[in-house]
C-alpha cells in the first residue's frame, strides 16, 4: 500500500468504549486543526454499541476513518493491525479515552519537519474522569534544555523518570519504525507502549520536543491497570519480560556502549525483577515465592543484577533483591509482615 506524504495516521483500539469516554475522544480528534489526518480505529471485539458509534463518527468526519473489526486480541494486536492497514508517512498510537489540543497533531508534525526528526514528543497532564487536569506535566517532570536532543539521551532522562512518554504524546516518522522494525508486542499486558518508547529512543537519531502539554490522560476506574484481574496480578512479569525484551533488542542493536544500556541493564531490571519477586509472593504466596526464587536459572539471573549502579542509585531495593536471594525466609516475613501494616493503617 503506497504511503502518502504529510498524511498523519493515529490508530485507536476500540473495546467497550461507549461507557468509556469514546465519544469525548471522538470530538478531540474530529477538531484536529492538521490535515490531512486519516483515524484508524480497530474494534477489539466490543460487546456494546462502540461499532455503531465510529461508522457514525465515519460518516460525518472531515478527516479520513477507517474501522477494523477483529475478535478480542488485546491492545497490542489492535495497536499492530491498525499500523499495517494505516498509510500515513507520521504514526500515532491513542487510547479511546485520550484527550488532545486542536493543536496537537499540528505541532508535533511541525516539530518532527523542522528538526528532520524519527520522532516527537509533547508534555501530557492528568485528568480525572470528568477531564479536570489534577496535575500539570511541569508539577513533577521537566523538559529537556533543547528542541531536540538524540534519543538515547532522552531514554535515560525517560529511564530515570525526569522526562516520561505516555502514549498520546509521541508521534512517530512511519519509515523510522519500519526500518527498526519496532512494534508491538501481542499479549502483553503491561508496559507495552514502554517498551515502543525504550526500542524507538534507543534508535532514535533525533528526537523533537514540544515544549508544552497538548495531551492529557485521564485517569479513571476502568483503565486497565484498575479493572484487568490479569493485569493486577501478572502486570510486573509482563514489566520484567518488556525490559528484557528492550536488553535483548538493543544488544541486537550494538547499543551495548551506550549510557542508555547501562542504565536499563544495572538499574531498570535488577528493579523490575524486585518487583516481580514481590508481586508473586503478595499475590501467589509463599509457596509460589520460594518456587520461583530457589529455582537455579532464575537465581543465577538475578545474582546477575547485583551491580554498583544499582546499589547506588537504590540501595533500598538493592538490599530487598540480596535478601530475597540469600535469605527468601527472612525476606518473606518482612515483606509479609510490611503488607498487612498497611492493610490495617488503611483500615483503621
């Protein structure tokens, strides 16, 4: 399929949206100030009228929409068959219940053009569920100095949690994704636009920045990470397999000198496997728990992990991994012991 120049393309999952704020989103894109802009949205087997809502939105946009219906698959499948069905020369990956600037589009293809960037990124604010912003993107985070900057020195500010992505931030150069083939990764759970983010910063030659939030995400009790039971209970594997996944990605890559590497590999993942250990004793057990961390090979990986960067900068978790290692007894107790404290303190 020939791609066309300028065209923007934004793929949107789709799944039980009607409840969940689609429509709102709908009027965010319809008033897009760019052009031309093409929506491609891929219902993930919705059980409510979100199929009737697009072919609605479809027949009166101004802009380019296109639908794709698939049995549920998750996110990531959605998120992958709408970029292959898309023509776009720029890519945006959106939520169904993301809300977005006029400007929006319009700045982040204007930023990408004037910096020949693979990619741009904007600030985001939070919002609570009627769309209120409760916290501005300069509250806690910060911009880097310049309007552009190489991408793995934006990945390690992004690593270390001083200039985050979210999703309906970033808008990618097409050719730029294909040529590193970077897409997403079907069944997973969590951490599945991190994991874009990690592989296309990695490769990213330059990196354009919108000094300013034209995207906000709302939070809400039907987001994933508050009603998928399986996200709740798996969402740290998940986590820990992306940023293994990200390792093994940039090794392919010959990205083994750089900071970025050495950051993800001495910090990010002895972290994530911290996480892991606690998540599988607090939501499978003790059982579970000594399985897992007698097992040798795993053992033998996180020993791994051990490294003076991580100590460092954690020193907290730093110790939480040597005591789960070395003495699962002992680390199970006080984990154990530290959850139900909480319990009755958010009880009492």
């Amino acid at each position: 399929m020939p791609h066309s120049k300028n065209l923007i393309s934004v793929v949107v999952p789709v799944y039980n949206g009607v409840s969940k704020f689609l429509s709102q989103t709908l009027n965010f894109l319809e008033n897009q100030d760019y052009s031309p802009m093409e929506y491609i949205f891929v219902d993930d087997g919705s059980e409510d009228d979100s199929l009737r809502l697009l072919e609605d939105f479809a027949s009166k946009s101004k802009h380019m929409v296109k639908i794709i219906s698939q049995e549920n698959s998750g996110v990531c499948v959605a998120r992958n068959k709408g970029f292959h069905a898309s023509r776009g020369e720029y890519i945006a990956f959106c939520d169904q219940d993301d809300i977005f600037s006029p400007a929006w589009s319009r700045s982040l293809v204007e930023a990408i053009d004037k910096h020949q960037a693979d990619m741009a990124f904007c600030g985001h604010d939070f919002a609570d569920p009627s769309g209120k912003v409760f916290r501005r993107y300069t509250d806690k985070f910060c911009y880097p100095n310049e309007d552009y900057a190489k991408g793995e020195d934006i990945l390690v500010d992004y690593m270390l949690g001083k200039t985050p992505l979210w999703g309906g931030s970033v808008l990618y150069r097409r050719s730029f994704l294909e040529e590193n083939n970077i897409s997403y990764t079907p069944g997973c759970l969590c951490a599945e636009d991190n994991e874009v983010f990690v592989k296309s910063l990695a490769m990213a030659r330059k990196v354009a920045i919108v000094k300013e939030s034209l995207a906000i995400w709302r939070r809400h009790q039907f987001a994933t990470s508050f009603s998928n039971e399986g996200y709740k209970l798996y969402s740290n594997l998940h986590e820990l397999a992306s940023y293994l996944r990200c390792l093994a990605f940039m090794k392919r890559k010959g990205k083994q000198n750089t900071m970025a590497f050495q950051v993800l590999s001495n910090l990010i993942l002895p972290s994530a496997y911290v996480n892991y250990v606690e998540k599988i004793l607090i939501g499978n057990g003790i059982k579970e728990f000594e399985r897992v961390i007698r097992n040798r090979a795993f053992k033998e990986r996180i020993k791994k992990n051990f490294k003076w960067l991580f100590l460092k900068k954690r020193p907290d978790l730093f110790f939480k991994l040597c005591l789960a290692v070395f003495s699962p007894g002992v680390y199970a107790s006080i984990t154990l012991a530290r959850k139900q404290g909480k319990v009755k303190k958010k009880e009492g």
